[in-house]
C-alpha cells in the first residue's frame, strides 16, 4: 500500500519527536511492504520566524494533498509571557484544525502494566483502566465570538455550540463504543450552561440509535473527580472543546506522563496524529524527551487513517516489549530505576525500532 505523510514537526521538542515517529514509519513500510512518501511544513513559532505567519497557506495545502499528517508541538516561551502578541504559535494549530475540518479529537488512555508505578495515583485503582476521550475540536470558547469592552477592562469568550456540531461528533463516539465496552459518558455542565443544555439534548438523541449502549451523563467537576477516584468506571467520554481539553490533561496523570499518550484529530478528510504533551522548551535540544507518545501516534495513524491494525498492533506490542525489558525515558523513571536503562529520545526510538 502507497501513502503519502506530511511531517509538520512544529517547535520545541516536537522536532525531535517526531524524527523518531517517520523512522517507525519506516520500519513499518519495510516490514510489511508498505510504501511511505514524506513531505515537510511549517507551523506555530518556526513558521513566524520563517514566514510571520503560524500557518502558512503552503501548509493547508500540502495538508490537503496528504493521506495523514504526523504532527510535532507548536508553542514557545516568548509569546507565553506577553499576552498582548496578536500572532502566537498556538493559532497554527487550531486554524490547521479549521482548514481540515477535523472535529474529533480521540485521546486513549490505556495504561502498560509496566508503567503503573509511575502514576501518582494508586496502581490498584488504576490497573486495567482504558479510555478513550472524544473532545470537540472547532467550537466552544475556542473559537466563538471575544473581545474586550470597557475600555479593555472586561473580556469575554463566547462558548457556542450547534446542533450539528455536537450531533457529528457524538455519533463518533457512539460508534466507537459499539466497538468497545458499549458504555459512553457524555460531560458538560448542563445544570449552568446553555450550551451544555444543547449538548446534553443532542446526545441524548442520538443515543436513541444506539440502544446497546448504555450513557451516562455527568458535569465536567463530578467528572474531573470520578476520573481520579475511579479511571476503570469509564470507557467513551465525549465531550466539549473547553471541558475535553482539561480532562484529557488530567488522564495523563492516570498513564504516567503526557509523554506517553497519543491523540488523533479527525474529520471526514485527512487525519493528523500527534502526542498531547506541549513543545517542552525547557528540555528542548537535550535529547531527553519521551518519544513514545509521537509513536503511538503513529500506531492511531496506521490503524484509522490507514486501516492497518496489524501494523498498529506491531508498534504498540514493540513499545510493550521495550517497557517490559526496563526501558525508560526520565519522565517515567522512577527512583529504583537503574541509570543505564534511564535512555534519551533517540535511544529509546532505536529500543523500539530493535523491536519491530
């Protein structure tokens, strides 16, 4: 099989992530007899600097010409401390979200066995959870109506939402649960929000397609609660832009670190694939970040974008094997582990390729 990837590695460390994810790509195509071209773009604070726009019109396009896109980080310290900067690294991604139509981000949350001990949560809460989180990409706070008034003294975010918006993305995650445990939670906070009101009329419309499934709905604190006290309680979550952004965040905790979980943004085109951890300027350059996530990112592009699922199935079964041997990155260390098995991101991307 032929397909053709765009590498839009961004800023920060998703460079050097992402250098490790297009070597298993490889490895993959060679493996199973696959053939892979690559293209590069630019976007976030390395497209400023080169073109003073976060996502340059070249980049939609080739975008547009792709079967998938394996993404980086966008994001840098500078426009972080000035919250007045009009271009900020940050637009690329949302407006690439935009241009791609895509809706959907899938975020799954499944723990290594290996790994149970670099939570800070107890391993006997958290062995055996697995979930995946749909959070609605392009509405919300995010995207509505802002401004300032009174003389720049009040701001305001409008949270907006469309029927449609909340119908497609809830059929999504429907779907998904068909496939799963048949048990979805959908989060708002419909006892406050009329948005949420909406989002909560329309899931529970759509559920009425779906009878097998059995829903719940909770508001995003009791849910940011039950995520902690209980991870093995939930198998679909969807939910909002605003809310999934900060659940997902904290589910990182439930795996370990934001340097092992992987995401998918979808629609009903291209997909793009990228670890949810940030551009981490702090580590940037040093060879130490974790690139285990930019890899299973490849592994959600070969079985959804692709329909792979033996080759996605070979990849994450590599990163079990790498774990298993006592392999880590820091951000998974813990203080009982030996300082040779402690690797750099390029020695643990060639552990990982040794296995495939």
């Amino acid at each position: 099989m032929k397909k053709h990837i765009v590498v839009i590695a961004g800023d920060g460390i998703g460079q050097e992530v992402t250098t490790v994810g297009k070597q298993v790509l490889d490895r993959i195509a060679e493996r199973f007899g696959h053939e892979f071209t690559y293209d590069e773009a630019l976007i976030g604070h390395a497209a400023i600097e080169a073109t003073g726009n976060p996502l340059p019109e070249e980049t939609i396009t080739k975008s547009k010409q792709s079967d998938a896109i394996l993404f980086g980080a966008v994001g840098h310290p500078k426009y972080d401390n000035d919250p007045s900067a009009k271009v900020r690294p940050e637009q690329g991604l949302l407006g690439i979200r935009k241009a791609l139509g895509l809706y959907a981000n899938l975020r799954p949350i499944k723990l290594f066995d290996e790994l149970l001990q670099a939570s800070s949560i107890k391993p006997e809460f958290l062995q055996g959870a697995d979930i995946l989180f749909f959070r609605e990409l392009t509405g919300d706070v995010y995207f509505g109506e802002k401004g300032r008034r009174d003389d720049g003294n009040t701001a305001y975010d409008l949270m907006i939402y469309s029927r449609y918006e909340v119908e497609r993305i809830a059929v999504k995650a429907f779907d998904a649960a068909m496939t799963r445990r048949k048990k979805l939670c959908s989060v708002d906070k419909a006892n406050v929000l009329e948005s949420s009101r909406l989002w909560r009329e329309v899931v529970q419309d759509v559920a009425k397609r779906y009878p097998e499934v059995e829903v719940e709905h909770q508001f995003i604190d009791t849910a940011a609660m039950l995520l902690i006290k209980d991870p093995r309680r939930f198998d679909v979550v969807v939910t909002g832009n605003l809310f999934g952004d900060i659940l997902t965040d904290e589910a990182s905790q439930i795996a370990g670190s934001m340097g092992m979980l992987a995401s998918a943004s979808i629609g009903d085109t291209t997909g793009l694939y990228e670890p949810i951890h940030g551009s981490a300027h702090d580590i940037t350059g040093k060879g130490v970040a974790n690139p285990l996530a930019s890899v299973l990112s490849v592994a959600l592009m070969l079985e959804i974008s692709f329909g792979m699922k033996a080759e996605a199935e070979a990849v994450v079964d590599a990163i079990d094997q790498v774990l298993k041997a006592g392999f880590r990155t820091r951000d998974i260390a813990n203080a009982n582990t030996p300082a040779d098995l402690i690797l750099g991101t390029e020695a643990m991307g060639k552990q990982v390729l040794s296995k495939l």
